[in-house]
C-alpha cells in the first residue's frame, strides 16, 4: 500500500467526508459486515446486471493485490454476487476489499475470514453466469459515480469515495479537520463551562 493510501487508512471516513463537503459518500445502508472493518484502496470496478456475477470472477482474476473491488449491482437485494468461497478467493489473491451496491450471501463464512466486505446486507439467492457486465469502465455504486482508479475508504460510519483528481487536496483537508476536531475535544470535552461558551459561540452565529 502506498503512502498516500496509508494516509487515508488511518482518517475516519466522516473526516473525509467532510472534506469534500459531505459528497461521495455511498448509500448509508452499504455498511460493513463488522464494524471494525476498515479499508482503504483503489477502486476496481465492476458493473453487473442484476442475477449475474461472472464479471465478478473476472474482475477477481483482472484485480491487482490491495484493489478494492466495487460492484455496482443495482442495489438489487434478492440475488447475492458473492458467498464465502468467492470472498475466499478475493482474500487469498490479496484484493484489499469488497464493496457492493447489492447484497452477499454466506455471512457466517465471510465474517470468519475476517476479509472487509461492505453490502447492503446479505440474502439466500446465488447469482447466474450468463457473461454480461464490465469490469475497469465508470459506474454508479450507492448514487456516487466511481472511476477505476479512485480512493475507496470504508469503515463503521460507511464508504467514501475520493476522485482521482483531487485525492491530495482532499486528504489535507480530511487531515486538517481531524485536528481541528482533535484540538476541540481536548479543549471542551469534559469542561461544563467550556462546553457552554462553545453551544454559545455556536448559537450566536
């Protein structure tokens, strides 16, 4: 993993989040199967119809290690794109996560591997393999639009995608707000006056 994404691993996804004015952020009901999954990585991204996953084994097969795959399933909630055989083998190939716009199944098997996967839940139903999808092309995962290429940060809050173009910029502004939340927690927490002066600042404005 290079700096710049070990930069990223190591902020909240809610100062990140910030730091792009509360953009990028996916569907809040895409969360981690774990709360203390956290990833962070470059997006390879998939696009599937809904029912079919064999672009899923193809991306899995393309996929450089520490990628993370994104999958944009429509959002579908009734057919799972992977179980814990198919995760297995993101693991074992060195894919840094899973993050789908539809659903898993397996969840007991999956959890075992302590592998970062985040779905929108997890369901009975497998996937066919008729062939249709792509992998690597632009997608829409959770209402954002995604890039292969752009930084992927999951954690307990949800995921955040940061664009190609402006992931510098955005990782100064991430870090600087996590200081500035960092300075105001030691200032005020615990401090009833000082936790009164700051609800009055606030107020006044």
């Amino acid at each position: 993993m290079d700096n710049l994404l070990i930069e990223f691993k190591n902020l909240p996804t809610t100062c990140i989040s910030d730091g792009m004015d509360g953009l990028n952020n996916l569907h809040p009901s895409i969360k981690p199967l774990k709360e203390e999954y956290k990833l962070a990585g470059r997006a390879f991204t998939v696009k599937i119809p809904v029912g079919d996953n064999l672009a899923v084994l193809k991306a899995i097969r393309n996929a450089q290690p520490g990628d993370i795959l994104v999958v944009d399933a429509k959002g579908d909630q009734y057919r799972a794109i992977a179980g814990d055989f198919v995760v297995g083998m993101m693991q074992t190939l060195g894919i840094g996560g899973l993050v789908v716009d539809g659903v898993i199944r397996d969840i007991v098997g999956i959890k075992e591997l302590n592998f970062p996967v985040f779905s929108r839940g997890t369901a009975v139903a497998a996937s066919g393999k008729a062939g249709v999808g792509e992998i690597n092309v632009p997608i829409s995962c959770g209402g954002v639009t995604i890039n292969p290429g752009d930084i992927v940060v999951g954690d307990a809050d949800g995921v955040v995608v940061v664009p190609q173009s402006i992931e510098q910029e955005i990782l100064t502004k991430s870090q600087n707000k996590l200081k500035k939340d960092q300075l105001r927690e030691e200032k005020i927490s615990g401090n009833r006056e000082a936790i009164i002066k700051h609800l009055d600042e606030m107020l006044s404005k």
